[in-house]
C-alpha cells in the first residue's frame, strides 16, 4: 500500500503544466499587442467617453490584443532590451492616442457648432457639467454630440475604425518605428478642419439668428419700448426652436458626413504613416 501511495504521489507532481515562465510570456505579449488598440480606446471618442466604464475597456483592449496575437506575429519581451522596449511602448501609445485624438477633434465640431448655435440664440444659459469634457457645455451642443454618435453608430463607423487598427498591425508590427510626423500633421489638419466644419454646420441657424436679430434691431429703433429683452428674446427663443425642429434632417446629413470624414481621416493618417 506504501509503495502504490507513493507511485501515485510521483505520478501527481509528475503531470504536466504550464510554467510560470510560458504565462509570464504570454502575458506580456499580449500586453505588447493591446497597447495601440487600448490607447486608441481610451482616445477616441465614443470609446473613451465617462459613460463607457474603464472596466469593460480594459477587457476589451486585451480580447483585441489576444485576436492580435492569434492572427500576427508579435515579437517578445525578451528580444528587447530595456531603452527598446520602453521606445516601442511609447511609440504603441502615440499611435493610438494619436488616431483617437484625431477622431475626437473632428467629433468636436458638432460641440463647437452648438455651442455658437446656443450663444447667438440665448440658450447658452441652459448648460451643464459635461463629464466627458469636465466643464460647462450647452444644452444644444450636447444635443449634438450624442446625436452624431448615435449616427455614427447607426452606419457602423465604430466598426470601420477598429478595423482600421487592427490592420496596422499587419503592415506596422509591434517593434516597427513609424513615421510620427504624419501623425502631427494629421492632427494639425483635424484642428484647422474643426472650425470649419463647425462653421458649415451652424452657418443656416445662424444665418437666420442674425437676420432676426436686425429685425429686432429695427423695431427697438423704431419703437424703443419694445427693447431687446422684451421683444427680441422670446422671439429669439421661439424661432431657434423652430428651426432646430425643421433642420433636423440637414443636420443628420451633416453630422453623418462629419462623422465619416473623420475616420477618413484616421484612415488616411495611418496609411501615410504605414508607407512612410
């Protein structure tokens, strides 16, 4: 009985496992793979936003990084050294913040176009602390922002972008140094683009403010009892509402386009960078 205890004893420590070294392994290469794609969530707009819980990001950046690792071949920790692998780090974090920041500047024209829209018609009053941006942001231009994500959800553009970064992983490895100046350039463009897209949004509302606002002029000239806080502001009021109800449908279109544009953009920046 002693000797069958103890052959089933040897037989126990004699089953296979995984070493710690295989895990330790493992786990920092799918650390390496999930660098770029949870910068890029953490970056982004819809991804990054207070309301998407840090939890539920994190977990995603690792299952993209394990279908990273499935599908390219990423190089372990041991064939760097320590100023190489703190490079290759830092430069796995520039690309992705760089690729969220840019698709957040563009989605931050919708935020600009409304808070214009909310200044020059009297309800910049009624704001609020936005937690994404942490201080006071209209009404209106909140209106905006979740409108353009839910449009930008609507056609998938989550999808398109994640896509695009994951395919960066094909023809920029982990360990490759990328053209960086493409990516502050791209990000230089994305903030000359914003105010212009901001402008092309709000031109019809404003348009129709200020020809409002010269009518009042008038009359409170002409008519100085009916001032501007009498007569001016309500109509001001009555007419912004008016026309948000009846521009709807452009505004889809426009924020439909703004929101395409922008992962044009990213798109565009990382194949720059990709071919050098």
């Amino acid at each position: 009985m002693d000797g069958i205890a103890l052959t089933n004893l040897g037989g126990v420590g004699a089953l296979p496992g995984l070493s710690l070294q295989f895990v330790m392994e493992s786990l920092a290469t799918v650390f390496l793979a999930s660098l770029r794609v949870g910068a890029f969530l953490i970056a982004s707009p819809f991804f990054g936003g207070t309301s998407v819980p840090l939890q539920p990001r994190i977990i995603m950046a690792v299952l993209l990084g394990v279908a990273v690792v499935s599908n390219v071949t990423v190089p372990s920790w041991q064939s760097f050294d320590a100023m190489t692998g703190f490079l290759v780090i830092l430069t796995e974090l520039a690309i992705g913040i760089g690729a969220g920041l840019i698709l957040t500047i563009w989605f931050s024209s919708a935020l600009l176009a409304g808070e214009k829209i909310a200044a020059s018609s009297g309800l910049g009053f009624a704001a609020q602390i936005d937690p994404d941006s942490g201080g006071q942001t209209p009404v209106v231009s909140k209106i905006f922002s979740i409108f353009l994500t839910v449009l930008f959800l609507s056609w998938n553009g989550h999808l398109v972008i994640l896509r695009a970064i994951l395919d960066t992983y094909q023809f920029m490895p982990v360990g490759t140094l990328p053209n960086i100046d493409a990516l502050v350039a791209g990000g230089l463009t994305a903030a000359g683009s914003m105010f212009f897209a901001a402008t092309i949004i709000m031109l019809p509302i404003t348009g129709f403010l200020v020809a409002i606002n010269l009518a009042v002029g008038v009359i409170s000239r002409s008519s100085p009892q009916m001032n501007l806080f009498a007569v001016g502001f309500p109509i001001s009021m009555i007419v912004i509402f008016v026309l948000l109800y009846m521009w709807v449908d452009a505004l889809g279109h426009s924020l439909t386009e703004l929101s395409q544009t922008g992962v044009e953009s990213v798109t565009s920046v990382l194949e720059v960078m990709i071919n050098g």
